[in-house]
C-alpha cells in the first residue's frame, strides 16, 4: 500500500474513534510534543512581503469565500498574503473551506469530514459577481496552490488537531514546490508532524501557532518556546502591546493579526497605520479592495504576481476566468 493509501486508512479509523491509537503508531506518541531546537533567525525571505494585507479566506471580492475565484481576484489585487482554510474528505483528501458543513446554491448541504471529494465537488457555489455562468465549488488544496504567485504568502489553516491530516497538509505542499512561501497555521498536536515534512524534504518551514492561550503574553510564551516562525494574534482582546510585538520581533517571529471586517476606506486606514506602526507584520481583512486602497495610501504598495512559469490566468482580463469549474 503506498502512503496516501496508508493515510486513507489512517483516516478511516479517524472516523470510526480510534485516532488515538493509529496517531500513536503512525507517529510513535504524536500527542507528545517533540522539542524543536531555534534555528538561527531567518530575517532574509527570499523575495516575500516583509509586511502587507492578509486576503482572510480570499477577501470579499464578490465570489464564495474560499474559492479560487476570490483567490484569483485577491491575488490580481496585488494582496502580500492570502488566507486559507484546509479540511480533509471522508476518503483523506485535502478541501479548501473554513467549515466542516456546507451548503451549495440549491441548498443541499453536507459534512465535509463525512463525504467523499466526490460529492463535495458536486456542490455548486454561487458564481462571482459580473459572472453569469460559471459557478464556484469547493477547490482541492493542490488545485489552490497551483494559481498562486511564487511572490505572496499563503496563510494555510489546518481546521483539524490531527497530526495524519496536518503531515498530509504538509507534504502536499513540498509535491507543489510551496514549502518555502507556506505558513502552516496548527495546533499543538498538528506541528509537530509538518516539522517531521520539513526535515524530510530539507525546506524551512514556517509554522503559525494557533494553539491560543486564556493569556496573550501565555500564547507569546508558548510560540516562543516552541520555536514558531509566526504568531496569529485575534482583534477579540485588542491591539498587540508595543512590548509584546518588541518580545516577538526580538526572536524572529513575524505577527499576523487576525482581523479588521471593517468595509469604510477611511476607517480601514486608521486601524492598519496603527497595527502597522506597531510592527504587525500582515493584517488579516475581509474587504480586500478598499483596505488595498488605505495600504496604499500608508506607502504599502501591492504586489506583482509572478509565477514560477506560465501564469495560470492573466489579471489583464476585466473578469477573472470561472476559475474551478470544469
């Protein structure tokens, strides 16, 4: 049996309560969190944005959330970074979408963690706005990261504290060549199997702590002695300290701040200048185009998309393609 067969298994006793014992002799104890020695600090980003705006699953450009419509127009946007939602099927493959139940168009709903690829792909999502035809679906991981630009961050959430799904995460990235430009956002359970990826591989990984704390400066502590590359601190308690911000940059870890729903240009402004004046590094959003404008505005200028080869589609077109509909 070769490996994505073994981790279908692997999943299927998920599925049927065992995780527990097949983690354990998959990973050999995977609850068990394995000490990481800190890396020299890796300031150098190989051509990444040092700091910018966050596209929070896709940005609100007037398609599904999470598609790759809203990838397409976040990243023709000239977005630093874009956030994404990863689950995994029934039969162990990778989904884009943020919640485990999903409706499509006509209603129908199902539970991704409880359906095959299959009939999750054959729910139908809204077209993106100015597109009468085409509709939106649920895109397969390998499907998103082959349209994203060699230039941007991708913002990877694994929904699961499963260490099978997160080496699966893991090592569908390193097959797509986007180990170096992915920051894998898991939980306590789940890092340590994407740094088990990163060893075989031979890349630097970046890893997102979300195992958050009842405290900030505990959820500080707890990435800094796990040797994270990135921090994701929540608006619910507030703007960042300048001392907390001045403890992580000391370190190396670069903040995410996650995030401004805010939809008025003006507005949008303020909040960034002051997060960005304190060293945030990317700022999570849900309206990507006036928040753009206000980054702008601040001397954040977007980026150029450039690919490794041929461009998946051009950001010429007045309309993006319906991207992900056969």
């Amino acid at each position: 049996m070769d490996l994505h067969g073994k981790l279908r298994q692997q999943m299927r006793w998920f599925r049927l309560g065992v995780l527990l014992t097949s983690s354990t002799i998959w990973f050999g104890c995977a609850s068990t969190e394995i000490p990481v020695a800190c890396d020299q600090p890796r300031s150098s980003l190989s051509g990444l944005p040092d700091r910018g705006l966050s596209a929070h699953r896709g940005g609100v450009l007037g398609c599904p959330e999470n598609t790759l419509g809203a990838f397409q127009r976040a990243i023709c946007l000239g977005v630093h970074q874009i956030e994404l939602d990863v689950r995994a099927t029934a039969d162990a493959e990778l989904v884009v979408a943020h919640d485990d139940r999903v409706s499509a168009q006509d209603g129908r709903t199902l539970k991704i963690s409880q359906s095959t690829l299959t009939d999750v792909q054959a729910l139908r999502l809204a077209p993106c706005t100015g597109e009468k035809v085409c509709q939106q679906r649920i895109p397969m991981l390998e499907d998103v990261l082959a349209i994203m630009p060699k230039n941007i961050w991708i913002n990877l959430d694994i929904k699961k504290n499963n260490p099978l799904i997160a080496r699966l995460v893991a090592e569908t990235v390193a097959q797509a060549d986007r180990f170096e430009q992915v920051i894998f956002g898991v939980r306590d359970e789940a890092a340590p199997a994407v740094r088990r990826v990163e060893k075989v591989v031979g890349k630097n990984g970046w890893i997102n702590n979300m195992s958050r704390k009842i405290l900030r400066s505990q959820y500080v502590d707890t990435t800094l002695a796990s040797c994270d590359e990135f921090i994701q601190l929540t608006s619910f308690r507030g703007k960042p300290s300048r001392e907390i911000i001045d403890r992580l940059k000391q370190a190396d870890v670069r903040v995410n701040y996650s995030w401004i729903d805010e939809e008025e240009e003006e507005a949008l402004g303020q909040k960034l200048g002051g997060l960005f004046d304190r060293g945030v590094n990317f700022v999570l959003v849900d309206h990507a185009e006036p928040a753009m404008n206000a980054a702008q505005a601040l001397g954040i200028s977007p980026v150029v998309p450039k690919w490794k080869g041929r461009p998946p589609f051009s950001c010429s077109d007045p309309l993006p393609s319906c991207a992900g509909d056969p």
